[in-house]
C-alpha cells in the first residue's frame, strides 16, 4: 500500500494552502480532489477578492486557483489527483479509500490527514423545487462562469448573503437577466457594496420574502413570491407571481464532514458555523490526534478565511509530524491575519460560533 | 444559450462535435460536461424521476443524481461531470435506468 | 463619505460609497498620494483625505466592492465629471452617449463618454462620464443606449 507523509482531501482554498504548508517543507503529500479542476469553487470567482494583500485582495479567483495550483506543482513530492473520489477513512490503519479517475479503487496510508471538503448547499423546500430549472447557485456559476453557457434568460435569485449578491452580479456580466433577489431575513445579509453593484443596475431586492412554489409543466416557468411576517410564515394576501426560467438558491452552506465523521471526531452542532462540525482547536487540531480540518469543512465562512485555515492546519499537522521548525512564527503569522479579517462586525456570527464550539 | 462575450473570461472550448439527444443531432464542445452541451442547446429535462416528474440540472458537481442519464446505453450517468465525447448517444432517462442485457442474460453475481 | 461643497469647488476628488465595516483594504494601497490613510484594521472603513487626494482615479479601478467614483464638479461650464467602474460588456467608448442611472437603477438622464481608462491588468476599467452636475451626485451606473438596463427603476 502506498504511504503519504500527509494527505489532503480537497483541492479548494483550504486544501491547497494546507498541502503547500506540507510540501514546502519537504514532505510527501498528496492532495485528491473529486473534481477534474483543482481551486474548489475557486474557479467560479470571477469578482475581485477582499480582504487584505496577503490574502490577494484585489485579485479574481480563478487567478488564485491558477496561481496555487501552479505553486504546489513545483514540489515533486506533491501530487495533486484530480477526478479521484474519497470513498472512506479507516482510523484504524489511517487507510483511505480512493476511486481515481481510471476508476480504480486505491487505498493510501495516511500518517496525517487534512480534510478540506468544503461545503454543500443548503436546500429550500418549497412546492416544485424539483422543478428543472430550480438550481444551486453553485451549479448556475459553474454553467456560467467555467462552461460559458447561460444558465436561462430570468433568473430569481433566492438569497441575499454575499453569494446571492455575487451570483446576481455575474449573471449581469453575463448578459442574463436577474428579475429580483428575494431574501427571508428582514435584512441583506451580504455585503452593502455587493448589493449596491446590483441595485443600481436595477435589480430589486425583496427582504422579509420568500418563495412560496415553483410552477411550471415540464421547467420553471414562474415563482410565487410571498411577504414572511415577524414569524417567519408566509402571508397569502402579499404573493405574487414572477415569470422566471431558472429560481436560483443560495441559501446557505452545511460543512462537508462524512469523512470526519467516520474518523471518529467529535462532532459538535454549530448553527453559526452552518451545522455538525468537528470540534477543532483553532488550528485545524480536531479531537483525533491524526485528523485536521481546513476551511468550510470546519465551518462556514468566506474564501480568504479557507486559505488561512488552510494553511494553519497544513501547519499543525507537519508540526504533529516534527518537521515544522518554524511552526510558532508561522502560525503566529496565518492567525492574526485570520484573526483581523474576523475581527469587525461581518465576523460577529463566525466568532460567536467559535466561541460555542470551545465551550 | 452560450456567452460569447465576457468580461472577464475567456472560454477556452474544445472541438465543436455532433452528438444525439434521444435521436437528435446536436452540437456541443468536446469535453464539456453532457448537461452544459445540452444546457446550452435548450435542453432542461434529463431524467424523469420514478413518480414522472421531470429532473434538470441540479448541483452540477456530480453529487445530487438529478442530472442521471442514459449515456451510450449506459444508466445513470452523472451527466453534469461526464465529459462530452463526439457521436455520444444521450438518452433521457426514466426512473433508475435499465443496465443493458439485464433483461435478456442473467446478471454475473 | 462625501467632501463638503467647498472641496467639490476646487476639482475632483473620490467619492467612497463604502459604509460597512468588512474586511477589505485594497484602496490603503491604490493611492500613490497617500491620500487614502494607513488602516489600523482591515476591518477600519477607509479615510481619504481629501486635500490630499487628486481624483486621478486610480483606486475606482482597484476597490473590489467598486464603491469607489470620482466626481469633477469643474470640469466644464455647465457639465460634470464622474468616473466610475464599469465591468460589463460591450464596454461604452469615447463619445458614445449612455444612459444614467441613480444608485436605485432608475434612469436619471443622459451623459457621454470622454474617456475609456484600462491601465492595469487587474484593474477594473473606468469610464469618464460628462453629465450635468446636478446628476453628478446620484448617477452610479450607466448603460449604452439600446440594450442593457431596460429595467428601469
């Protein structure tokens, strides 16, 4: 069986930052990731990033995920497996199951395991929403922004968070129509200057909204629109009808954590944090001596947040291996830069999650 | 349906290539995932779920089976990361599929 | 954030439309006049000082929130400057008349363009807008002509 100083499940952000923590210092590490493209959700960010220069504020995603990916291939102890799925963990003997991309089924001998699997989308039930034309706003970026091809003519985006902000403003770029942004909570919840950029272009954002059903034969072909009173429930005499070919969800992200379930971490329910995530020590230590997490994995937040997690548990874990000589200057260095981009008021639901997950 | 135009990517496409959706001869970039090519031809509807009701595109990472196809006889293809290859006979699929010969030879255990 | 009237007199200047403490300080650095201060936090909101800064435009092309214009109230006679981002396709040029819209997106008036700026790779393009000062202060967006921002208010 082959056998890794470090493995890393995930190629994002988070993923990529940690395996470089490893492979500069001269271990072997191996990085696998499900999708045929690494950079994560990286390779969708057409807009610029914020944050501060080290996190490379001011440049696009899909140059950062070039960019990283780019560096990792100088080390010739990295290897990158691309279209190659994580089936399971066995803590027992530290093996992973691996589906590579021919389709056969690997098993790796992991000293130290990194989990960086990101976050999936979060569901909106509604009647309809099995409807083609209702999708994630991950897969409406990914159609339009890696496969060029416009995801409809009206889109609804459902969401006022940075990604439905975001994702609206791409579907401008792209010459698509957003009809409106309907979000439940009686405030925008993304940032001001996201939402500026789309409504001086003429989108309406209804707050205190949702989406009541999806109507359509055989596609969307309109949304039911409906006023949320205090309570959170629908008020029936506010509803009204949009026509719309694709209903837009960006609802929210819950962790990815199969694979720290089975390691056998303790998992702790975080709602600030997007769900179950594995208890970690702010350094990417989870309560298995052998398994770190990365990024959203271990709670929700942006991408500049991924990198640094990234890197702090990359960190941690060739520190855990007693090949981290710099390890106190390092840290020192990725946490205050995490720790000032979680400072102001945009970073009060991250800390007060990971505050609950300490106690 | 394609983005000719952007203003921040460029589109690096591959090969134009002829493929057939339930008998129909379209076009589509080789290499690209099967529900973009058909996406972008104004096809939404790839899969009827065991119920009937219709099936489109969904997480496009392969992860939600709402994209399930009928690809060179083959069932459930994840169309959404299954790379489009010339001449590919895509099927719209109604409910799990059915594995070619398993009607007619006995399943290998 | 906007300069008084007296400041507005003497020439152009940057407009920051950014009133929400997020972490993000790639203006700190867009400025070669020192006239966007150091922050303490990424976190701060930005503080220009406005004897300090020249309207040249610079940090308009690097704000990635695009929050950032600049207004010439001095420009002509009877008409203002404003630059502003522009991200979309087709990119207006020199000359072409547009369409104005307020922060709202509601059509306000007219302006045209007199300048296209694409200086640096990263940077987003900015377009000079001529309009009339009194729609200086509220148009945010603008569009050309036919297509684009049919959506009015």
């Amino acid at each position: 069986m082959k056998q890794v100083d470090i493995a890393v499940v995930g190629a994002g952000p988070a993923g990529l930052h940690a395996a470089l923590m490893g492979a500069e210092r001269g271990l072997d590490v191996l990085v696998i990731d499900n999708a045929g493209q690494a950079g994560g959700q990286l390779v969708k960010q057409t807009h610029k990033f914020f944050g501060s220069r080290e996190q490379r504020a001011g440049t696009r995603g899909i140059h950062i995920a070039d960019e990283l990916t780019k560096k990792l291939s100088t080390y010739t102890k990295a290897r990158l497996w691309l279209s190659s799925t994580v089936l399971s963990y066995y803590p027992a003997d530290q093996t992973l199951m691996i589906e590579d991309d021919a389709e056969s089924i690997r098993l790796i001998q992991a000293q130290r395991l990194i989990i960086a699997t990101g976050a999936s989308e979060k569901l909106l039930p509604f009647p309809g929403n099995d409807l083609p034309g209702v999708y994630g706003a991950g897969a409406v970026q990914t159609l339009m922004n890696v496969h060029g091809v416009k995801p409809g003519r009206k889109v609804l985006m459902v969401g006022a968070g940075n990604i439905g902000l975001i994702v609206s403003y791409q579907l401008l770029q792209s010459d698509v129509e957003v009809v409106a942004v309907v979000e439940a909570a009686p405030h925008i919840g993304g940032y001001a200057v996201h939402a500026s950029k789309i409504r001086r272009m003429g989108v309406p954002i209804y707050t205190s909204h949702s989406v009541k059903a999806a109507r359509g034969e055989q596609v969307l072909e309109r949304a039911v629109i409906w006023q949320l009173d205090e309570q959170w429930n629908g008020i029936d005499s506010t509803q009204f009808e949009l026509p719309c070919d694709v209903l837009c969800l960006a609802v929210g992200l819950s962790p990815l954590t199969e694979l720290l379930w089975q390691a056998g971490c303790r998992m702790v329910f975080v709602p600030e944090l997007g769900g179950h995530v594995p208890w970690h020590n702010g350094r990417g230590a989870t309560s298995v001596p052998e398994v770190f997490v990365a990024g959203d994995a271990g709670g929700v937040e942006e991408a500049s947040s991924a990198m640094a997690t990234g890197a702090l548990a990359g960190l941690s874990a060739v520190e855990s291996l007693g090949q981290c000589p710099d390890y106190a200057e390092a840290t020192g260095a990725w946490s205050r830069e995490l720790d000032a981009l979680r400072a102001g008021p945009a970073g009060s639901k991250i800390r007060k999650g990971l505050q609950s997950l300490q106690l | 349906m394609r983005i000719s135009e952007h203003p921040i990517l460029k589109f690096r496409r591959g090969h134009r290539v002829r493929f057939y959706f339930d008998g129909q001869e379209m076009k589509g970039f080789e290499g690209e995932p099967i529900a973009a090519a058909l996406h972008a031809e104004g096809v939404r509807v790839l899969h009827y779920s065991e119920a009937g009701r219709p099936r489109g595109f969904f997480c496009a990472i392969g992860n939600c089976s709402s994209c399930l196809m009928m690809v060179d006889s083959q069932p459930n293809v994840r169309t959404c990361i299954t790379p489009l290859r010339a001449e590919m006979d895509i099927r719209t699929q109604r409910g799990r599929g059915v594995l070619s010969g398993e009607q007619s030879e006995d399943r290998e255990s | 954030m906007m300069p008084d009237e007296e400041r507005l007199k003497q020439g152009p200047v940057a407009i920051f439309e950014c009133l929400q403490e997020i972490p993000c300080d790639p203006c700190a650095d867009a400025c070669q006049f020192g006239a966007v201060l150091a922050f303490q936090d990424i976190n701060d909101l930005p503080q220009l000082d406005y004897d300090a800064c020249n309207g040249c435009g610079n940090c308009v092309s690097r704000c990635p929130g695009l929050a950032i214009f600049v207004i010439d109230m001095t420009w002509s006679e009877d008409k203002a400057l404003l630059k502003l981002p522009y991200e979309l396709l087709p990119l207006p040029q020199k000359g072409d008349e547009v369409r104005c819209f307020d922060r709202e997106g509601t059509e306000v008036g007219q302006g045209r363009i007199v300048r296209v700026v694409q200086s640096l790779r990263v940077g987003t393009p900015v377009l000079w807008v001529e309009l009339d000062k009194e729609l200086a202060l509220d148009v945010r967006h603008v569009a050309p002509l036919s297509g684009g921002g049919e959506r009015d208010g």
